[in-house]
C-alpha cells in the first residue's frame, strides 16, 4: 500500500514538468512497474529511490523517451513523451541536460572539448562565444584550471565535475542526474552534493536525483519518491520519510537485511535446485 505523505495526486499540479501515471512496464516476464504514479515539480530537486532492480535506471529512460510504457503515460512539459515523433523528441532532449553513472566522457577529447562538445553539435555559436560559456561552466564546478586535461588525467570526482559541466552547458531546464554519488570520496561526494543544490538554485532548473545514498538525498531533496515493487510506497519530503512507520521505508532507509524488500531474486527451493531433483550435487554440469 502506497504511503502518500504528499499525495500522488499532485501529479495534476500545473508546476509539474514531469508526470508519471499509472506506468506498467515489464522486460520479458518480469513487471518492472505496476502502476507507478509520481511527479516532478518546478524548480525542485526530486529524489528518486529504491532498492536495486527497482526500475530507478528504467524511469529516466521512460522520462527521455528512449523506451515507451506498455500503458499508463509520461509526459514531460505537457507533452506525452510516447506519442513524439524524432524532430521533437530531440528538441525535448535540448531541454534537458543528463549527468550519466559513470560520466561518460569521450576519451579522446580534452576537458574543455567534451564540454563543448554538445554546443557544437547543436547550435552554431561562433567559437569566442562557445570558449566563454564552457571556460564559464567549467568555472562553476571548479575546473576551469583542467580545461586541457584528458579525461585519463582526472580523478573520479574530477570527471564527475566535468560530466556535469557538460550536462549545464545548454543551459537546461531539466536536470537528470544519474546515480551522481557513486564511487566517490567523501570529499568529492561532498563537492558533488553542494554542486546540485548550488545548480538548482542559481540556474532556475528542476533537477531528478536518483540514487542509493539515502543521507546525501536528505541534503539536497526538496521531494522524494521511494519505489519498491513496481510502485511508489511513500513520498514527500525527506524529513516526511524520515518519521515514517512504514516498513519498507524503514527497511530501506535503515539498511535492514530482513524486511518486506526480499534480498534474494525469485528462484526456485535451493535445495531442490542443487540436488537437481536426482538426490545428487550437480558439479559443472556433471552428477
């Protein structure tokens, strides 16, 4: 049962940039959403949460239209992302800056190039221009000093910073940021977590976090939507999550083993299973 403390029903809300109503979608046999209702609000940090295998990954793919629902709708600005044609599922794109789990920048391009690279792919800015916005960007994350660096000189929260240099240089209106925390130091994360806040409050923009690290979403979530099977279980603000007397949410946001979120994926009696059903270990394929 879904734990409102906001309730879902502010996916109405005339602020919401993005809306997510009654999503089924499923990989093969397996439902990944049943029914996912959630909202993201202008000018807000949204946290998205949720155990692995939850679908976090697989809503932003849904968000950007990269895969269509089997039903239910996301729409995106108004507009219902399934039912874009290519001209202006783009032009949603170039609204919406993405900062990737690994960062994903090109390797055989310096700091300053990878930064300027989704600027010379879509407009045609004259050259003194395009050095001033990304020598700008890379300013505001703390690297204007790396701009020459390769992308195998940086640390890994240098290439993060960089990753998101990048993911503002359009100037955005969205920002996605994929699982931004991992494998970073607490220095790094530290530097990371006060960039999104600082981004979102001086640029203007709506920002979706999604992520594990339940602390550093504290810090910077002014919403939050915690998914478990296929559905959101609770939302509203992280202090909202924090009183809740919800299981899954206390399991989650405790990081308690045993709980109504099952460590082990469906699979068939272990023993039964190693036994083979002969009354034998099967060894490497061998009795």
């Amino acid at each position: 049962m879904t734990e409102n403390v906001r309730p879902a029903t502010a996916s109405a809300a005339t602020d919401a940039v993005v809306e997510v109503r009654g999503v089924h979608y499923a990989v093969g046999r397996r439902e990944i959403f049943a029914g996912l209702d959630l909202a993201v609000r202008r000018g807000r940090v949204t946290a998205i949460m949720g155990p692995s295998g939850t679908g976090k990954t697989t809503l932003l793919r849904l968000i950007t239209g990269q895969i269509a629902p089997a039903s239910g709708e996301v729409r995106v600005w108004g507009e219902r992302v399934a039912h874009l044609g290519r001209r202006e599922l783009f032009a949603l794109r170039r609204r919406t800056g993405m900062l990737f789990q690994n960062g994903a920048l090109l390797t055989d391009l310096d700091v300053f190039e990878n930064v300027a690279f989704p600027v010379r792919e879509h407009t045609n800015l004259p050259e003194p221009l395009i050095r001033e916005l990304v020598l700008t960007k890379l300013h505001a994350v703390g690297l204007r000093g790396a701009a020459r660096l390769m992308p195998s000189e940086l640390s890994g929260g240098m290439a993060r910073r960089v990753a998101l240099a990048r993911a503002v240089v359009m100037d955005p209106e969205l920002l996605i940021y994929d699982e931004p925390f991992v494998g970073l130091d607490p220095i790094s994360m530290g530097v990371i977590v006060r960039l999104i806040r600082q981004m979102n409050r001086v640029l203007g923009i709506t920002s979706i976090v999604v992520s594990h690290d339940v602390h550093e979403l504290a810090a910077i979530a002014d919403d939050s939507y915690l998914l478990s099977q296929g559905r959101c279980v609770a939302s509203g603000s992280p202090e909202d999550l924090r009183r809740s007397d919800s299981e899954v949410v206390r399991q989650f946001l405790d990081g308690v083993a045993d709980g109504p979120v099952p460590f082990h994926y469906p699979a068939p009696d272990y023993r039964d299973e190693l036994l083979g059903g002969t009354g034998r270990m099967r060894i490497g394929g061998r009795a």
